[in-house]
C-alpha cells in the first residue's frame, strides 16, 4: 500500500513491521549517498529494527508496538527532502582480473547481445570507476553501480545453478563480483582471486557503502 507518493519518489507500507522508501531513476546527483545518509539516521529513530539501503530504496523495518509506518512513512519524507549528507572517505579496492576463456565463459555471449567486440568489452569494463550502491544478495555482496551503460545486459532467463567465488559478473545496470559459490542470473566476464567475504576475518565484508571499485586486467598463473 502507497502511503506517500511525491515527484522523485514514492513511500509504500510492507506489512505491519516495515516501509519502503523508492526513488524515482534516474537518481539526482548525491541521492543514492542521501539514502544511505538516511539509513544511518533512521537508526537512531524509535522503534526502529533495521535500516537496509539498496540502489533506489530503503527497507525500514520497525517495532510496530512502538512506531507507526505513517510515521515513518512521514520521517523518511522529511529526510529525503533535507538530502542528508552522507559523509565517509572511501576505500578504493583495485581488483585483478582474467577475462573471457573459462574464467568468463559468457564474455562472448555478452559482447554479442551489446554488438561489441569482446575486446573493445573487456575494455570499456576495466575504464570504469564503480561505486558500491548497496550490499546484499550474498555476504559482503556489493552492487556496483558506474557502468557504462553501453555494457549492460539484462539478467538471465534461467539462472544457472552455481557460479564460482570470485566470479566478475554483469547484470543489468551492474556490475559485482561473486562473494561466494551460489546461483545465479548474472552474466560471467571473468574471475578474481581477490576474495570479499571472510566470516573469519575482524571485518568480514571487504566493501563498504561508498567504496569504489576500480579493475585491472591480469593473467593467473
């Protein structure tokens, strides 16, 4: 159910325990950083449980015994329009790559769906500065957003049933690389030994919100 809808976004209730905050595409400049301004601020909001940004959204999930999601509904609101400042220096990850062959078993598939050359693909990949939009889908997994949008494909039909740790993979508008060995309807470019997911680790996650991602190309012995 709608609870606001304004020009640029949208607010809908799931359930009696969260709200989703939705903002229009493209977003302006700054807005993906306000969201994630506005998650560490609802936070410290009453009531609330969890504040979990992805790429255009926000799932607030709250104590209903204790707030309402009108309230809530109205907080984010006010927050969006404020555009919080979201402020942390970025870490800059450099990411070694082997594309194509049986590293990137769909490398050529892809190039074909975008009528590029595989080559002229695998270097228009590696000129992009990718931001980490959201994290999700799998631990430690970050959405990287920055893709020149002459390489995006949509996402499988019929996902495959596993891909590999490590994997660098597009999927629509983005791109990421596989934290783990699961399913999956992105498309595989290539492979890295960098690994960003370490449960054992005093950070298990290597991205964080705002991290770039920047990667070089680099054959495995």
């Amino acid at each position: 159910m709608i609870l606001i809808e304004e020009p640029g976004f949208d607010i809908s209730a799931m359930g009696e325990g969260a709200v989703l905050f939705h903002a229009a595409l493209p977003l302006r400049p700054g807005g993906q950083q306000a969201l994630w301004a506005m998650a560490e601020q609802a936070r410290g909001w009453p009531g609330m449980a969890e504040a979990i940004p992805g790429v255009a959204n926000l799932l607030l999930v709250f104590d209903p015994d204790r707030t309402g999601a009108a309230e809530v509904a109205e907080r984010l609101a006010r927050a969006w329009q404020d555009r919080p400042a979201f402020e942390r220096d970025p870490v800059v990850h450099h990411v070694a790559v082997r594309y194509g062959g049986a590293a990137g078993y769909d490398l050529e598939e892809v190039a074909r769906a975008t009528g590029i050359d595989p080559e002229d693909y695998i270097a228009r990949h590696l000129a992009g500065v990718y931001t980490v939009g959201a994290i999700g889908a799998q631990p430690g997994f970050g959405y990287l957003t920055g893709l020149d949008p002459a390489l995006a494909v949509p996402r499988r039909d019929v996902p495959r049933l596993s891909i590999g740790i490590g994997s660098v993979i597009i999927g629509g508008a983005q791109t990421a690389v596989s934290t783990l060995t699961a399913p999956s309807g992105w498309h595989v470019i290539g492979e890295t030994d960098m690994r960003f997911f370490d449960p054992a680790a005093a950070r298990p996650a290597r991205l964080q919100l705002g991290d770039q991602v920047t990667f070089h190309r680099e054959d495995f012995a």
